[in-house]
C-alpha cells in the first residue's frame, strides 16, 4: 500500500526531528528562550543557529550531525531531539563533547579557553529507568561528591514523560508539547504558529516527503533482499534434506530459475 506522504506531513509535530530543527533554525529567540526554560538561565542573544551541523575531525573518524548547535554568551549549546530510547546516548554525549572542544580550540590557544558547553537531550521517555524528570551530569571527585572537576562541561538528559514534576510550569507546558498535547501557555503558542508556518511551506514540505520517499524506497529494497535471502537459506536447507528443486521452490515460493541456480552451491 502507497504511503500517504501528504498526510504523515500534516501530522507532525515538534517531536518531529524536521519539524524541530526548523523551528529552532528560523527562530533563533524561541530557541534562546527554550534554553532559557531548560536551563533557568538569562541569555543575552545567541550566535547563528545552526541545525543538523555536521563535523568531521579526520577523514577516518567518525562525523556527528548535531540536531540543533548554537552559541551564546561565550557558551555552546547542542539540542538534541530523541523521541527514541536509544541505550548509546551517554557514549553518543560522549563524543559529541569530544568533538565540541577539537572544533573549538586550536594550536597555541591555552586550554582555559574552551568554552562551557550544554549537551542536552530531549528524550520522551526515561533513559535510566529512575523515575526523575531531568538527569544532569557534570564530573565529580569520586572521593569527595562535593568536589567538582569545573571543566565546563554539562550534559543534561531530560524525561518528557516525568514533565508534572519539573521546576517550572514553562517547563511541565513544552515537554507536554512536545509530547503532542495542545499549548497551553504563550512560548507553546509560539511554537504551534511556526510550526503551521513550517507546514505551509512548500519547499520544505517537499523536502521533507523526498526525504522519506528515498526512506521508505531504501527499507522497501532492504527488506525484500532480507525476505529473498531467508528463502534462499530455507531453499537450501530443504534440498539438503532431500526435497526436488521442484518441492523447494513450492515451499519457499521462490522462482524454480533459482533454487535451480542454488542446487548448483552443494
């Protein structure tokens, strides 16, 4: 059955990875003031906002593309939507950090002069399984917890579905939001206009279904070649056992031209 292309755009919403990257890209003060809920902090203004920012240190290693990177008041931010529980995200915080600071520091400069970043995650369900609404790390003396290494570095993982027992109702408003209920104060109505404004435009709109048109080609191709190697390897195995060519194609449903060309393998 062809997929409605047309309609799954018409229903995204801000979960979308798409969707909010270009909300964040095209309004560079509803992601300042984003910042701001999940931080609690003031941030004067923010540098160009780039979304799905990709870096590459070497042509070996590994590239990044973070959903939402931008600076401000001499600190980076990265924003990273994750409507999918991935087990890989601490070791994925990990190296998104260690690729920050490479980009971020060169030969000579003293390394007092990297920058404080923010790796946040904005997850929709509970990562580590304990029940809290916001987990933040920063690296600690193990020997003595009051002790912090004050190397600049945060990474904060937030729970969508723990959202009633954040600190601010601003908070407990967006993450319900992002969750696909209705805004409920002025920054969600903010983000419900440009998302209607995203919707209507065209070029993205197709953008965004050639995106997932190649998609679901590719997991189309993919899944037929997975179906077509499992009748090959039941094809074998029964004439392996002693069934006709003629008996295995019947089983497997594969064209007699080929378990013909399989037969030739034993």
């Amino acid at each position: 059955m062809k997929h409605n292309f047309y309609e799954e755009w018409e229903s995204l919403t801000l979960a979308n990875n798409f969707i909010f990257c270009k909300v964040m890209e095209t309004e560079p003060e509803l992601c300042r003031h984003l910042l701001e809920i999940l931080l609690h902090i003031k941030i004067s203004r923010l540098e160009l906002v780039k979304s799905e920012f990709s870096m590459q240190e070497t042509i070996n290693s590994k590239s990044v593309r973070f959903d939402v990177y931008t600076e401000g008041d001499g600190k980076i931010y990265d924003i990273e939507i994750q409507t999918v529980n991935k087990k890989n995200l601490p070791k994925r915080s990990r190296y998104y950090q260690s690729m920050i600071d490479v980009d971020n520091i060169y030969r000579g400069q003293d390394y007092n002069e990297l920058k404080t970043t923010y790796i946040i995650f904005l997850c929709l369900n509970d990562l580590f399984n304990r029940g809290l609404p916001v987990y933040s790390f920063e690296n600690i003396c193990q020997e003595n917890k009051e002790l912090k290494l004050d190397d600049g570095t945060h990474k904060i993982f937030f729970n969508a579905a723990m959202c009633d027992k954040m600190k601010s109702t601003e908070e407990t408003a967006f993450f319900k939001f992002l969750q696909g209920n209705d805004a409920e104060d002025d920054f969600t109505n903010k983000l419900k206009e440009r998302i209607l404004k995203i919707k209507h435009n065209s070029t993205w709109r197709n953008q965004y279904m050639t995106f997932r048109e190649q998609f679901y080609e590719e997991f189309e191709e993919a899944a037929e070649k997975g179906r077509t190697e499992a009748h090959s390897r039941d094809a074998l195995n029964a004439l392996k056992m002693g069934l006709t060519p003629e008996q295995a194609a019947q089983i497997t449903e594969l064209p007699l031209e080929k378990v013909l060309e399989l037969q030739k393998q034993l």
